[in-house]
C-alpha cells in the first residue's frame, strides 16, 4: 500500500529519536530507496540534530569559560594570598586591642563600691561626669566620697534656678 | 534517558502534610538534577534565572503537592521546571526578538562579516529555536538535548504519546523552514 510523504517523514524523525519498530523500520528503508525528497529530509533532519548539538555544546563552553574568566583572575596565588592574609590579621589584632583599651580601668582606680554610689537621677550630667573623676583619681576613703557628694549636691542646687530659667 | 531518583512513601506523606524535613529531602535529591536540566533548556545563559526557576518549582511542589505516588516526585518537579522554562520562553519571545533585531541591525552597521561560518549557522540555530513556539521547542530539546524516550516527555508534559511524536516532527519541520529562511544550507 502507497502512503504519503508526510507519513513517512514522520517515520524519519521517529527513527532519530530511535522510536520505531524493526517493521516500520524496513518500510522507511524501502521507501527511501524510491524518493529522493524523504532521503532529502532525511539528511536535513540528521543536519539539524548535529547543529542543535553544536549550539548546545558552543554554550555549555561559553559558560566554562565566562565562569573562569570571571572567578579566577580575581584569586591571587596561594603564595601571595599568605602574607597578605597574616598581614591583615595583624592590623585586625592592634586595632582592635586599641579600641578594647577604652575600656580598660586606669592602673591606680580603686575596684568600685556600690554602697555610696549616687544615682544618675540625682546629679546633672557634667557633676557625675567630675564626680567619677574624683572617685576614681582622689577618693582616698569613704568619708571622703560622701563630703565630695555633699558637695555636688550642693553644685546642684546652686545650679538649679539657673537651670530653670533657660 | 531514565531516572533513578525515586523517593519513599513517607516523604510524600511528609510533603502532603507541608512537613519541611520531607521538603529537605526532596530537595537535596533534586536540586543538582532539576539545576543542570533547566540550564541546559535556557542554553547556559541565565543561570541566576535557572536557579530561580528551579526555586519555584520546590515552592510549587511545597504549595501543592499533587502527586499520585512518590515514584512520581522527580517527573512531578521536571514537569513544574518545563512548564516555567515554557512560560519564560513565552514572555520572553517578544522582548528577545526586539533585541535580536536590534542586534542584527548593529552588527550589519558594524561589518561584522568576518564571523565563521560555523559561529553564524549557532546564531542562526539559537534564532530559529527562539522563533519556534514554546510547545514545540521543549519537546523538541527533551530529545535532542537529554535523549528522553517520547513516553517519558508526554509522562513529563502531561501530554498523549502521539501528540509528542507530532510535535517533534513538526518542530523539526519548522526549524528546518526557519533555518532555510536564514539562508542556513540544507537540502
């Protein structure tokens, strides 16, 4: 029985995709010994496969590449990357010892003591400010630290009304 | 092509009941397979766009995960992955063919005459496949490109197993036609 082209181009794109039967497979052969236009399509069909591969291929390179062109002249080698490094932990160390040092007690400061130690509420800021100055550099004793805060409170009284007015 | 990716029964339970350990599992199986598959499909070009897409799909398969049985996990999520490369190709055809002609018009402007042969038949493929309808071209690449058997692609694109053996001809014909109209030599 004669079929039609289209029916057996449809074979011819089955077998690239390996899809047909030993018997439809002789059919096809027979045919495409007796038309020139389906052995055509045939070979068109075999040329667009390799060409999609080419593309797919051309691509999967192109992306290797632009990936290694992107990443690796960025990395330096390990011998320079090294010294580099140690160097930088070096700075991280003394800046940072530096700024630790702020909080560091000075040596002569006495450990404090909370019992007289007035509340912020109480005093201005600048009189707690010099009051700390005080505790810490010249309180000598106790006695001391309380006539010191007798005498802020004092500041703070005389400031007071100046206060008010502004 | 077949996959050996299969999954137990208590994942799937685990999914269904919006469990995220089962969704870990899933997703450390899935994720190198699903990510090479969609980078293939968009040509290695946008592999920030192929980690997305491969994002969704694990959130689709998180919102609803309307599989049959847990042997249908992978071909449930490669289904997902296809059908939003599909809807990317879709929006995006326009936009690329505007760029596409204004690429041209600039390399003609710039004499780019000195390119291999070689190197302009890819662009004339790329072209041709960017042309070619998203129904057509996914199928088209399942088989060229990962050698899927046409049972497993109509498993995969929801789709009856002569509808794809038509497709896949019919793609073939049109890129043969679009390849001929970019004076691509074929016989």
């Amino acid at each position: 029985m004669n079929k039609p082209c289209a029916y057996y181009r449809r074979l011819i794109s089955r077998r690239i995709d390996g899809d047909l039967s030993p018997e439809e497979n002789g059919h096809l052969q027979r045919h495409l010994s007796l038309c020139a236009s389906c052995r055509r399509a045939q070979a068109n069909y075999r040329q667009l496969s390799e060409n999609l591969q080419n593309v797919l291929t051309a691509a999967q390179e192109n992306s290797t590449t632009s990936r290694k062109t992107a990443v690796l002249p960025r990395r330096r080698s390990r011998t320079v990357r090294r010294p580099l490094a140690l160097a930088a932990a070096a700075m991280v160390l003394v800046i940072g010892g530096l700024w630790l040092s702020r909080f560091l007690p000075p040596n002569n400061a006495r450990p404090n003591t909370t019992a007289s130690r007035p509340s912020a509420k109480n005093l201005d800021t600048s009189a707690w400010t010099t009051y700390r100055y005080y505790r810490q550099k010249k309180a000598p004793s106790d006695d001391y630290d309380e006539s010191l805060l007798a005498a802020f409170r004092t500041y703070q009284d005389f400031t007071a009304p100046a206060d008010a007015n502004r | 092509m077949t996959h050996s990716l299969t999954f137990d029964k208590s994942v799937l339970d685990g999914l269904r009941q919006r469990d995220n350990t089962a969704l870990a599992v899933v997703v450390d199986q899935m994720r190198g397979p699903l990510t090479r598959f969609v980078r293939k499909l968009l040509h290695y070009q946008d592999d920030a766009l192929a980690d997305d897409i491969v994002q969704e799909s694990f959130i689709a398969l998180h919102r609803s995960p309307n599989v049959q049985s847990a042997d249908k996990i992978h071909s449930y999520l490669f289904r997902i992955a296809a059908n939003k490369v599909t809807d990317h190709w879709r929006r995006a055809s326009r936009q690329r063919r505007l760029v596409r002609q204004a690429g041209q018009r600039q390399s003609l402007a710039r004499g780019e005459d000195d390119m291999t042969e070689k190197t302009l038949v890819r662009l004339a493929v790329e072209q041709s496949l960017s042309e070619l309808p998203a129904k057509y071209r996914l199928p088209l690449l399942l088989v060229e490109y990962e050698h899927y058997a046409y049972q497993e692609i109509a498993e995969l694109l929801g789709l009856s197993l002569a509808n794809v053996k038509t497709r896949v001809f019919r793609a073939r014909e049109k890129m043969i036609t679009l390849l001929k109209q970019r004076e691509v030599t074929y016989e």
